[in-house]
C-alpha cells in the first residue's frame, strides 16, 4: 500500500503547530498567574468545616468570612465591608453542593459537605454585590441568594 506524496511533510507540520499550539498555553496560564495575579480556588486541607458563618476582621481592611451553605441560605451573609477591603472567603456545606458566586467579581466558588474552598477578593467599589448559588440544589434553588455590601 502506497501513502499518497508530501504525507510525512504534513504530519511533521500538525505535530509542530500542536507543539506551539501546546507552548502558547502554557505561557498563557504562567502568564495570568504570575502577571496578573489569577489563581485558582482550592480546598483548603488544614482548615476544618465550621457551622456557623460569620465576617471576622483580622486586621484594617482585610476581613475573613467564613461563609456556610445551607438549603436555601448562604449563613453569614449579608456581609458589609469597606471599600478597599480585602476579604479571604472560607466557604464549606452543611448539607449538598451549592455554587458561589459573586456578581461583578472573579469569586466562584463550590460548596462542598465536609470541605472548605478558598478565594480572596479586593472590592474597590462600593455597592452591593449579590451572592448567587450556581449549582441546582433543590425546590428552593432560585431563591437561594446573599449579598455583600461595600461602603464608601
């Protein structure tokens, strides 16, 4: 069986337009991270869930909301902060999945039973952000809503 003229030539040439293809995305990831500070939200192994939710603020303009997710409700919220403030959110369940996540910000988060994820944001707008659960828990679902305030 005979392949047809320039093959190799062709195959050579998709190999290494996925090799760049390949080299481009890795400096784009290496790019975002470390230029543009993006990270990407993690379970955080040495802190234990927690049952109630609360806004703690462990220095000026930095706050720690520890945030649970429960059916309907996001306990600790409403949050109110200043503007400027740089809140580290922990966020666990106390019974499903349920999504987090902050409009007008880059926080979106997953509630896990058992687990804790983490993000950190820095709101320099003042307004009111509203919390929306993104993953379907329920009957009650749509209703299942927080919000965070930022004061100028």
């Amino acid at each position: 069986m005979q392949t047809a003229p320039g093959t190799p030539d062709v195959e050579q040439r998709i190999l290494v337009a996925s090799l760049l293809f390949a080299a481009a995305m890795v400096a784009l990831i290496g790019y975002a991270a470390l230029r543009l500070g993006i990270s990407v939200p993690g379970c955080v192994t040495n802190v234990k869930p927690f049952a109630t939710g609360e806004l703690i603020e462990i220095a000026p303009g930095r706050y720690e909301a520890h945030v649970v997710s429960k059916m309907w409700v996001f306990k600790a919220s409403p949050l109110k902060v200043p503007k400027g403030a740089v809140v580290d959110f922990y966020l666990t369940s106390a019974d499903i999945v349920h999504g987090f996540y902050i409009d007008g910000t880059d926080v979106n988060l997953t509630a896990i039973p058992n687990a804790v994820t983490y993000t950190q944001a820095r709101f320099t707008k003042p307004g009111k952000y509203p919390i929306l659960c993104h993953e379907y828990c329920g009957s009650g679902h749509h209703e299942m809503y927080g919000q965070i305030e930022v004061t100028p």
